[in-house]
C-alpha cells in the first residue's frame, strides 16, 4: 500500500495536467488526492494503534490488562425527618410499656396505668390493647383483647412467625406489680382480625428479668442485660442469653459473652446478624452513652464478644428504640439526667452492619420518658411513656409517628 501512495504521489505532472484537461480529468483528480490521503491516515492510525499496544504488553510482561471497576461509594442512609404527628391515643395512659408489630398490627402490653394506687414506678397492668395499620401509616382506633395473666411493665415482647399458621407473641419476664422481677413467660396467639388467644404460661426464663432489653433475629431472640437478682450467683444486668423461639416458647436459652457494663433501661437492635446495645444506665449509679455491637454466630448460635461503636449523642435511658427500615437505629424520647427528653437521633449502618455515627433527628412535640417506639412500613411509631415531673409526674396515652424514608 505504501508503495502505491508513493507512486500516485510522484506521477508525472503532464500526466496529471493531461487528467485536467476536462471536468472528468478534475473530478477524477480530486477523488484519487483524496482517497489516497484517507489511505494514508488509515495506516497511520493502525500504525499507532499497534504501536500502543505493543508498548503496553511489553509493560505488563506479555499479559493483558482489564482496567479495575470503580469501587461503589458508600453513602449512609439519612431519614428525610417530616415531624412527628399525632395518631389515634391508647384507651388509658401508660408508662413503661411494651410495644410490637406482628402482622400488620400494633400491640401495647403492660405498662403502668395513670390510677397507680402507689407512685407510678411501683405498679403494673396485666391490660393489652392493639390497633391496625392503615395503607397510609395512620392507625385504627386501639381496642382492648386478651390481658396477660401477669401483670408486668418494662416486660419483653417477642413474635413467633412459621411459614405457616397462626403467629404467636409472648411477653418474657418485666417488672411485677410489687417491684420484683419476673421470669414468668406467656403466650397468646394472633388471630386474623389482630385480636389475641388467652395468654398462656409457658417455661421460665433462666433468671429474673426486670428490664426487657430484647432485640430478635429471625425466630432467635437475644436478652442483653435487664437481669436483677437478690441472688448474687444469679445473672446480673451484664448477662445475656440467646434463644430460639418455637410454639412453645424461645426452649433452652444459651449464655453469650456478658456485655462490657451492666444495664438498665437500655435499648438493643438488630440489623442483620449484629446486635446493637444502647446501654443508657448502670447498676453502679453511672450514666453511659456507650453502644456495644455483637455478631451472632451462626455456628454456635451465641455471641463471643462486644465491640464498642459510637456513642449516642445525649444520655438517656428508657427511650423508645426503632428501626428505620434501611438497616439504621432510631432513638427517642427517653429519661435524661435533667429530665424527660423530646430529642431524637438516628445512625445509619454501612455494609458491614456497623454503626457508623450518630445525627440529631427531630423532636417530639412534648418531652416524653419511659418511652416504647417500633419502626415497620417506613414509620415510627411513638406510644405512652411520662411525661411532666415531681408532684405532676404521670403516664400519658400519646401516640405519635413520623415517615421515615
């Protein structure tokens, strides 16, 4: 090819003036000028092409090179916070109670009513009343069903889900109405109009529970701490059990490693296989914002060990704990060392499960403690707990929920 862009190149110039002599000979001239440059920048290009490709072989020892894929960035997940709302109130006030969603329902179990015939921390209600969840968050009016055969606040509820039948909750250990621990369990069945089965008594947990600090993966339930004994061999407010839950209840429970501190009224999660303590209070007297994080291990079906992740950013205890549905933590409200709070705040996970910081999230419209809050469809919803202090110190019946999304 060279060889005949050189010839076209040096023909003679009669011959080309010859080719001139009409307007076929320019046309002719023109398009032979032309074709022959489009030629020459043709090889030209194919020369360099080749030419880089053999510098870069030669640079990567004869192998092929694949240009790496960028690495995703991550980004955590922050809750586009629209304000609390009122939702449809609990029949009667109450503090200290325990709050779930099984099946598109919304139970509130116990708790401390408003007529307490002693001041509001030493008394319990065996009462449970449910709503339903509408397509658009809102919540039916509460109705009543079965009451617990014990009456228990602070206790700790946790649901049986098969692939098939009728779910089951049950309601572990909490606080009697006399100030005792309890390690009493029972169950009641979910029916499809969300009302309940009489609650049943079922095996006892291992040791006295005061504080239901529970969090549940799948159909395994984790106890982290809340165990007070006069018994001073007996688990203590750093112990922490696992259990599977079955019709019969969670069967054997099993120790994992106990948490680095003790606590009391604090708050746990799970997000995937990790299990995340708000420890709140200690039986030492001792404020904490420390948040420990556990893997469950899914050999041994236990935690070895606790890592701690970063602290929350206001001291609290007995808030309101939910998930926000994209692997985050949502606390709120809860008992401060100058009161009751209204602040929330949320931390997001990254792939890992981890925690990755905690940010101001929203307030509630009156500063509540004793707070229960669960997390399902994108919102969070916000039921009882007291509000006021001293002399004005009582229960409230207040629900609120927010959009999390």
């Amino acid at each position: 090819m060279r060889a005949m862009l050189q010839r076209e190149v040096i023909r003679p110039f009669t011959a080309r003036c010859r080719d001139s002599a009409s307007g076929a000979g320019n046309e002719a001239l023109t398009s032979s000028i032309l074709a022959a440059r489009n030629r020459e920048t043709q090889v030209s290009q194919a020369r360099r092409s080749a030419l880089a490709g053999l510098v870069l072989l030669a640079a990567c020892g004869g192998n092929t090179v694949t240009p790496p894929a960028a690495e995703p960035v991550f980004v955590p997940f922050k809750p586009a916070f629209r304000g609390f709302v009122g939702d449809a109130s609990l029949p009667e006030p109450r503090g200290y109670v325990s709050l779930i969603e099984v099946g598109g329902f919304l139970y509130s179990v116990g708790g401390i009513p408003p007529t307490a015939p002693r001041p509001p921390f030493v008394n319990a209600t065996p009462t449970v009343y449910f709503t339903r969840i509408l397509g658009d968050g809102s919540l039916e009016p509460w109705r009543e069903t079965a009451s617990l055969n014990v009456a228990r606040n602070r206790t700790a509820l946790v649901a049986w889900n098969p692939p098939g039948g009728p779910r089951a909750l049950f309601a572990l250990g909490g606080h009697a109405d006399d100030l005792r621990g309890l390690d009493s369990v029972e169950r009641a069945f979910v029916q499809p109009d969300g009302t309940l089965s009489p609650w049943e008594r079922m095996a006892p947990l291992p040791a006295l529970l005061i504080d239901g600090v529970v969090s549940q993966i799948g159909n395994t339930v984790v106890l982290t701490g809340g165990f007070l004994s006069a018994d001073p061999a007996a688990p203590r407010l750093d112990s922490v059990f696992v259990g599977t839950l079955g019709p019969a209840g969670p069967g054997a429970w099993h120790a994992a490693a106990p948490l680095p501190e003790t606590t009391t009224g604090g708050a746990a999660l799970t997000i995937g296989n990790r299990v995340h303590v708000v420890i709140g209070y200690t039986l030492e007297s001792r404020w904490s914002p420390s948040v420990y994080s556990g893997t469950l291990d899914p050999t041994s079906g236990t935690i070895s060990t606790w890592v701690k992740g970063p602290s929350i950013l206001s001291l609290r205890y007995y808030a309101g704990a939910a998930p926000d549905g994209h692997g985050g933590f949502f606390l709120v409200g809860g008992i401060a060392p100058g009161g009751h709070l209204a602040g929330s705040e949320h931390s997001a996970s990254d792939t890992g499960g981890n925690l990755v910081g905690w940010t101001p999230l929203g307030f509630l419209p009156v500063a509540t403690g004793a707070v229960a809050a669960v997390g399902t469809r994108d919102h969070v919803y916000v039921v009882g707990g007291l509000v006021g202090s001293g002399a004005s110190l009582t229960s409230t019946a207040n629900v609120w929920r927010t959009a999390l999304n």
